[in-house]
C-alpha cells in the first residue's frame, strides 16, 4: 500500500475535471471515473469496504452501528489552467505540495480517508459507523452525483466536508449564476476563462476598430476562486477595459464597463448587498464565449446569507435592459447558515483547538461546498487560519505540514463525532 504523500501525489497526476469524455460507465467523465477507480483501490488494499454505486458515487466505510458520520469529499477539480511554474499534476517543492486539487479537494479527502485507516488499524470503538463519500462533479452542475446518493443510500446524522477552512464554516453564501447574452458590436469573436467559478486568466478577442481594421487581442490576468475575486486579476475585465480605450463599439463592453468593470461587489450592477453574519455579495465574470454571432458573459455572484436571489435579479434586469443585455439564471444553491453552537461545530472546534492550541473562532465563507448538499454537514478545513489560499489558481498548493496536521484533526474528530452523545 502507498503511504499517505505517495497516495496524494498518485492521485493528482489523475486529470479529473469533470464532463469530459462522459459515457455510459463514466457519466462525470472519463477523469473522474478514473480517480473514483483509484481512490477504491486504494480502500481495498487497506481492507475499508466499499461500494462503487454504478460509476455515479462511491462510498469508503468503516466502524459498525445503526447511524452514520459523513464525509463529503470530491474527486473532481477545476482545469489547471495555464502559467504554472510548479507541476499541476503533482510534485513536493520546498515542503509544500502542488498540484491541481492538492488543496481543493484531493489532497484532504485523502487526509480524511487516512485518518479513517489509522483508527481502524488501531480498533477504535466507534458507536457508529463513519462513511466517506466520493463525489465527482462538486465543480461544475447541479451535484447528480449527491442527489443520486441521497434518493439511494443511507444519510448520514452529521458530518464534515474536508473543502474548506478551519476551525470550522458554520454558514455559506449562496451562489447564483446567470447567463448574459450581448450584442457583439464591432467585436468580431471573443472568448475568455476556463470555470464560471474561476476569476479567468486569459481572455482573447478579434474586433474592428473606428477605422476598420481588424486586429487581434489577448490579456492575461491571475485566477482565483469565484468566491474571492478581489484576490485575482480578472482578464475579462482587463480587455475590457483596453477595448472601451481603444474605442471599440459594442454594447458588451459598454454594458460590462458600466456595471462591472473592477467591481467586485455588485455596486455597479445596483446589488451591492451586506449583512453582518457573512459580509459582502462578489460578483466575478468568469466565462465569456461567442454564440451564434453574439458574446455569452458568465456571472458567478455570491449573496450573504440573509438575502434572496431576487434582491440580485430585480438590479441586474434593469442594468441589461438599458443595453439590450438578455439574460437568465442559470444556477441557484441556496445559502446555509448552522448554529456555531451547535453540538457538531462545538465538537470540531474543540478537536482543532487540542491540535493545533489556535483559539480562532468558526466563521462564514462566500464558497460554496457540499455541506449545503445535506443537513447536519459542515465545512472542516484543510486550511489553516492565516494561510494563503490558492483554490483555482495556478500553483495550487497545500503545505506539507498543514495537510499532515489536517490528518489528525480529521482523525480525533472522525473519533468524537462517531462516539457523540
């Protein structure tokens, strides 16, 4: 059997962005399904049971008892992108660990299911049993893959997500997505990002200018996650913006400068919402293509906890009606907000507390993970407080240490919450 680095690296030399090559027996696509076959393999070498429920999810298990603990982790990743100076598909530089999904979320549902062998070598009583659950598609869709596991297995009483931060996310913003369509003008294609849930790192165009030449564009920006726009550097906002100087007509640059441009918090788009328990809406343009002769612009917008998706639609109507902007919400997740005194979250932060001595309190964050997929889930790490979070960029990195310290955090607490009175 590989050790727990070995299995790590093992599994981020897998390309798994999902709904790609999609068939019959891999219906998230021939990436997934390939990690999802890993990942059992690995489990039967440690002697976990398991259950592969038709390449749609897959479940890792250990313990005995009538209720179970669960852990939702995902398989699948982002694409890499381009500008890595490290290896996307793994590699340890300088105790730090890359690689597309070392941090997000590879690298800890591994830490989860190490922690899980570690207490069953050791015949820890557990009163229930703990499940890991491997999901496929947490990046991208409406999550088939947990709604197939919910009308079909046992659910869980409560758990964790290893897709986060500690000590503990007691709340998530929701997460809309809305589709826009706009004229090009005098752009004659465009096309920008790789995820709706990215901050894009490139973004090219042909247009013609006031005289009517016809030239060629290309910015580079840095990516970053949807939920923290602020922390990249938006390449659509940056051709934008060189389009709108050089004199370009089209009303998507108009419409985008009007009401996006560097703003990353609605304020433009008249939705510039806040609430004390989980802060600031972000909007980011993460996708934008060409369709049938015109630009589809790709909104990921995230709203605090205590406002509705028509506190958003109602500005963003009146915003695209001024410029011939079409649009519809192409996604809607639901925000979650736990009771941070809840006897779950009190459990998993007392754990990080006796590892770590860090008296950091829980916290609301703007991703979205799958502790929204199921009551009584919370998201658990693997980020330590302070450290820099690099989910969805190039260079996707973990440290060593910190993935190791995730482990047994993930351990103690797979042992509390299995034995929870």
């Amino acid at each position: 059997m590989k050790d727990f680095l070995s299995a790590v690296l093992g599994l981020l030399a897998i390309d798994s962005v999902a709904l790609r090559e999609v068939t019959e027996q891999a219906p998230y696509g021939t990436g997934p399904a390939r990690a999802l076959d890993y990942v059992l393999d690995l489990c039967r070498q440690m002697n976990i049971r398991t259950q592969n429920c038709g390449g749609k999810i897959a479940w890792a298990e250990i313990g005995s008892g009538e209720e179970i603990v669960g852990i939702l982790g995902h398989l699948d990743v982002v694409p890499a992108g381009e500008g890595w100076s490290h290896n996307p598909a793994g590699e340890i530089c300088d105790g730090r660990l890359y690689g597309r999904g070392a941090a997000d979320d590879k690298g800890p549902t591994l830490a989860a299911l190490f922690a899980m062998k570690e207490l069953q070598d050791a015949a820890v009583p557990l009163k229930r049993r703990v499940r890991l659950i491997f999901g496929q598609c947490e990046e991208v869709g409406d999550w088939e893959d947990i709604a197939y596991y919910k009308s079909t297995q046992q659910l869980p009483v409560f758990g964790f997500t290893p897709d986060a931060d500690f000590p503990a996310i007691y709340g998530e913003k929701g997460i809309l997505e809305f589709g826009l369509t706009a004229p090009l003008g005098d752009i004659v294609s465009i096309e920008g990002g790789d995820a709706g849930n990215m901050v894009p790192g490139w973004c090219r165009c042909t247009f013609r200018t006031p005289d009517g030449a016809v030239q060629e564009l290309e910015v580079q920006g840095r990516p970053a996650h949807a939920s923290t726009p602020e922390k990249g550097e938006n390449a659509i906002s940056g051709l934008m913006s060189q389009l709108a100087r050089l004199g370009v007509n089209s009303p998507l640059v108009d419409f985008y400068q009007t009401h996006l441009a560097d703003d990353y918090y609605g304020g433009r788009l008249g939705c510039g919402l806040e609430d004390i328990q989980s802060g600031k809406l972000t909007v980011n343009a993460g996708l934008l293509r060409t369709l049938e002769g015109k630009a589809v612009l790709t909104l990921d917008v995230r709203n605090p906890v205590t406002f509705s998706p028509e506190d958003v639609e109602g500005p963003l109507d009146r915003a695209c009606r001024a410029f011939g902007v079409q649009w519809t919400r192409t996604g809607n997740s639901a925000p979650i907000y736990l009771d941070k005194d809840g006897k779950v979250v009190r459990a998993m932060t007392e754990v990080y507390r006796q590892v770590t001595g860090d008296d950091t309190q829980p916290t609301v964050i703007g991703g979205g993970t799958y502790a929204r997929s199921m009551p009584g889930i919370v998201a658990f790490g693997p980020m330590l407080p302070g450290r820099e979070c690099t989910e969805h960029q190039k260079d996707e990195y973990i440290l060593v240490e910190d993935l190791l310290t995730a482990k047994e955090i993930y351990r103690r607490t797979i042992e509390k919450l299995a034995n929870l009175a």
